[in-house]
C-alpha cells in the first residue's frame, strides 16, 4: 500500500495513458476501414493508411496533451498569474513553462 500511495499519480497517468492508445487504435483502424471503403482505386490502401494515420497522431496529441498529461490544468496551478496576452509574454519571460501563447 505504501508504493501505491507514493505513487498514485504516476500510475493513474499510466493507465490514462494505456486506454488513450487503445483509443488511438481504435481511431486508426476505423480511419483506415472507412477510407478503404471510400477510396476504391489501385492505390487507395496507401491513402487510407496516410489519412488515418494522420487522424491517429493528431488524436493521440490532443488526447494525450488534455487527458494523460493534463498540460493545461498543470501550467494554470503552476503559473497562475499567466494569460494570453503580451504583458504575460514579458512579465512571465524567464518562467520555465513559458509556451510562448
């Protein structure tokens, strides 16, 4: 029990991070069927595999960024005095998790 409670935010960030890539998964094969259904010609496997494979990244990007790493809530507790604006781009210059928004 001591492990789990030392550790208990790594390891709900794990499982967070194992249900987004079967999510992930989940998207690319149902990109890759709908497009192979769509895209009939000689070659139309290969776009299906480009397009959902771009579905895939761009979903597991946002899905990891909003739900494993939670970036957003963590900058806000973090810096709470950082906005978007250019006098937050000056007063927060030297600040380590300043994303340049």
């Amino acid at each position: 029990m001591k492990f789990y409670d030392r550790h208990k935010d790594r390891i709900r960030e794990i499982i967070r991070y194992v249900i987004v890539g079967v999510a992930t998964t989940v998207v690319s094969i149902g990109v890759y069927w709908l497009c192979n259904k769509i895209f009939t010609f000689r070659y139309g496997y290969a776009v299906s595999n480009a397009v959902s494979w771009i579905a895939a990244v761009t979903f597991a990007f946002f899905a990891n960024r909003k739900i494993v790493f939670r970036f957003l809530q963590d900058c806000q507790k973090q810096c709470p005095g950082m906005t978007r604006g250019s006098d937050s781009r000056r007063k927060n210059a030297a600040h380590p998790l300043r994303i340049g928004v």
